[in-house]
C-alpha cells in the first residue's frame, strides 16, 4: 500500500494499456527488434547529418553521444540568438540554441535528427546553415 501511494504521488500512475503493451513487447522479443532497427536507423540519419553539416557549415563540429536521438552542433562563431531564430523561422526549420539564460548569442545548437528522414536532413541542413550565416555575429 504505501509503495501504491508513494507511486501516485510521484506520477499519478502508471497507464494500465502501457504497461500491458511494454510486456508484450518484452515477452516476445518485439522491443529488442525495435531497438536494434532504431539504433540502426539513427546511426544512419546522424552519419547523413554529420556529412550534410561539413559541406553546409565547414568549421562547425557535430558532438554528443553516436547513440542518440540529437547531437550538439559547436558553430565555428557565435550567433545572433534574435536574428538566428527569425532566419530559421523564415525557413521553416526549427532551431534550438544553446545558450545561458539572458545571453543574445549563441556558439552551438541542438540538433534533432531521429525523427527526420535521411532527405530532409539533406534539404534542412544546407537551410540551417543559411539561417546561421545570416545570424553570424559579425557579419
């Protein structure tokens, strides 16, 4: 009982429909199937990315774990937060800087890629360097 109270306080409880699927799934080999081909499936849109980002934007360095879902892009110069968001919205491409709280510049970027296919990281790559060159303190 109080491990059933502790539980609802923390989160509310658990989906029962959840859980009962996640089982299944670990019962019959089914998650670790999925994992294998998402692992495989990242590990190519991240090779696409890092390759798309040395021609698009040459002196930026892709890092972060090879195993995951996003990648921090370190730009080879600090970035205008204001107008790197503006450019990136005029091309449709979501940004995500990195940057303290209060600070007008930024000099690298969070980088989804696992939920985007192998050609829209092409397309979107070459956009968000534009974005960045536009937004390029200094310029």
């Amino acid at each position: 009982e109080k491990v059933r109270r502790e539980k609802g306080l923390d989160d509310g409880g658990s989906g029962v429909l959840d859980q009962l699927v996640l089982a299944r799934l670990l019962q019959d080999a089914s998650y670790d199937r999925h994992v294998r081909t998402a692992r495989r499936r990242n590990h190519h849109r991240r090779a696409t990315l890092r390759n798309e980002l040395e021609v698009a934007l040459p002196g930026a360095r892709l890092e972060g774990m090879e195993a995951g879902l996003h990648a921090i892009v370190r730009l080879a110069e600090p970035v205008d937060l204001a107008v790197l968001r503006s450019a990136a919205a005029a091309r449709s491409v979501g940004v995500y800087p990195l940057a303290a709280p209060g600070d007008a510049r930024a000099t690298a970027l969070i980088v989804g890629y696992a939920a985007l296919s192998e050609p829209a990281l092409r397309s979107g790559v070459p956009l968000l360097a534009e974005a960045v060159a536009e937004a390029t303190v200094g310029r």
